[in-house]
C-alpha cells in the first residue's frame, strides 16, 4: 500500500486469531514492498504510473460497491474532503515512483521507513488530542543521525533519497486525515473518492509536465507494462487493502503495524532478488539503513510498553 498509519497502538479487537492471519498479514506487507519492484518494471514516468493505477482502482472499487450494495449516502462536503485527501496520496504515489525512477527500489525504501519519525512529530500538531513523547524525538534524531550516516559515505543518490522521505512525510498526513473518516464511511467508499482525487492530481501534473516540455510524456503502454500495472492496481491496491481493512477485525493495530514497519526490509530484498541492488549500495547505506530499520522495529514495543505503564498508573490512580 506504500500509505503509513498513525502510531497509536490499540488492544487486539478480538481474541481470536488462527495462523493464517498473520501469513495473510506478512503477504500483505510483501505487496506492498512489490510495489516499488513493479514501479522500477514499468516504463512510464511517475505520474502516468500513478495515474493508470488509481484510475483503474477506482474502477475496480466502483464494480464491487455495486456488486457488493454498498451504501454511498456521503454528503457534498465529506465528498470534498475525501476528495480532496485524495490529492495527497497522488503527490505521495507521484514522489514514491519518482524516488524508484531516480534512484532505486533499495533507496526508496529507506525513505519510506522514515514515517516513524514524520508520525512522531506530525501526529501531535494535526490532532489536539496527541502529545510530543521524548521518545519519539529520540527515535528522530536517531533516524536523522542515519541518514546522515548514509548521506556521508559514497551515495550517489541522495536526490531520491530525498524525494523518497518527502514522500513518507506526505503519506503520514494522508494517513493522519484519513483515521477521521474511516469511522464515518465504509472503506470502500473512502477509497473510491480518494483514487478519484489521486487521478485528479496525476492528470493535472501530467498537464504540468506537458506544458513545460511542450508535449506529453509517453501515456501509451507497452503490454509488458499493462500486465505490471493491472498487477499494480489489482493484487497491490484494491486486494491489499481489503484484506488490511479485513484483518484489522482480528488482529490489533500493533500487530499490524508491526509488520508493516518490515516493509523496507522486504522491498530491499526483492530489489536485491530482482535487480541485485545490494552490488550497487556500499556498506555505509548499509549501516544507516540497519540503524533506520532497528529504530522503525523497536518503536511500536516501546510505545506499547509506554502505554501500558500509563494505565497501570491511572488504574492505580
């Protein structure tokens, strides 16, 4: 899904929960990760990528509200908003893609790890009812001082190392907007109108690009990249996150989000299985992306040991 969620940590919704789920969970985040494999096997630029894959998500959710009666009473103004959150997880896909396009799957990956750190610091300034922990600043700094790492050893793709964290930062808000309206709509009427405002923002930057090269970019695929991007749009998109929204009735949000902070170690390893990018990184790459990748691991048990501690005490209280 390559879209963050918001680090608040929950109790398992349900007792019950068998093997499968959690191999279904682990397949899940290892789409996820193929996503950027699929995003490198494409020959088109970002924002025609995009554009191809919200558009035909979208209509794939449009056949399977109708098919499965789903409501849609949403008004004009939730309609807006949702709409409109859907323009930045267009930016977030665009800088995703544009990240694998100028530098590569591994470097992406790292980038997106850093949405620890973006939850840490925007969570609390979007939504009142969040506080700075000194712990998540801790783990910021901690992430900062790898980049830094990885950045002062012999990297040639610090620009798409860039554009990879910028996009992290995107899909962090997109992701703090969206815990509000998940509560009011069904999901797939939420995805719907967020991949209409996807393609809204892809098609406007595709003008954009059009304009200022004086003609488009290359819109037709070949049918090696149809094949990539019905698998994109499918598998990747509207699969993955149906079963995500399915597996969070059994299974609690730190469960979940656990296993999605090992998406960066499955996307570097297929891109090493793939591409054999592991030839192309040094070993201080290496050693910055494993302090990133600690961090983004040991975060959600600390959060929950802190949580934890906080309602001993107030049961105490």
């Amino acid at each position: 899904m390559t879209v963050s969620m918001p680090g608040r940590v929950m109790a398992e919704n349900q007792p019950s929960r068998v093997p499968s789920d959690y191999i279904k969970l682990h397949f899940v985040v290892i789409l996820w990760g193929f996503t950027a494999i699929l995003g490198r096997l494409i020959n088109l630029e970002s924002p025609v990528i995009v554009t191809y894959r919200v558009a035909s998500a979208g209509l794939m959710l449009a056949i399977l509200i109708v098919i499965l009666k789903i409501p849609q009473k949403v008004d004009i103004r939730t309609r807006i908003k949702l709409t409109a959150n859907g323009l930045l997880l267009g930016l977030h896909w665009t800088l995703f893609f544009l990240a694998v396009e100028i530098a590569n799957v591994s470097v992406c990956m790292i980038g997106m790890a850093t949405s620890t750190l973006w939850t840490a610091f925007l969570e609390p300034m979007l939504i009142r009812e969040r506080r700075f922990h000194a712990y998540n600043v801790a783990i910021g700094i901690v992430m900062i001082g790898a980049i830094a790492i990885i950045a002062g050893g012999d990297f040639m793709y610090m620009q798409g190392l860039m554009v990879a964290v910028a996009s992290a930062g995107v899909a962090t808000t997109f992701s703090i907007f969206n815990s509000r309206f998940s509560k009011q709509q069904h999901h797939y009427i939420i995805a719907l109108h967020q991949m209409a405002g996807a393609t809204l923002f892809c098609t406007a930057a595709i003008a954009i690009i059009a304009l200022q090269r004086g003609n488009s970019p290359n819109l037709i695929p070949t049918p090696a990249d149809a094949g990539w991007l019905f698998l994109l749009a499918s598998f990747c998109t509207v699969y993955a996150y149906a079963q995500y929204i399915e597996l969070l009735k059994r299974l609690s949000v730190f469960t979940i989000h656990l296993a999605y902070n090992l998406e960066p170690v499955y996307g570097i390893i297929l891109a090493a299985l793939f591409f054999s990018e592991h030839q192309q990184l040094g070993p201080m790459f290496y050693l910055g992306s494993a302090i990133i990748l600690l961090a983004v691991v040991v975060h959600p048990f600390i959060s929950r040991h802190r949580q934890q501690m906080t309602s001993g005490l107030e049961q105490k209280s």
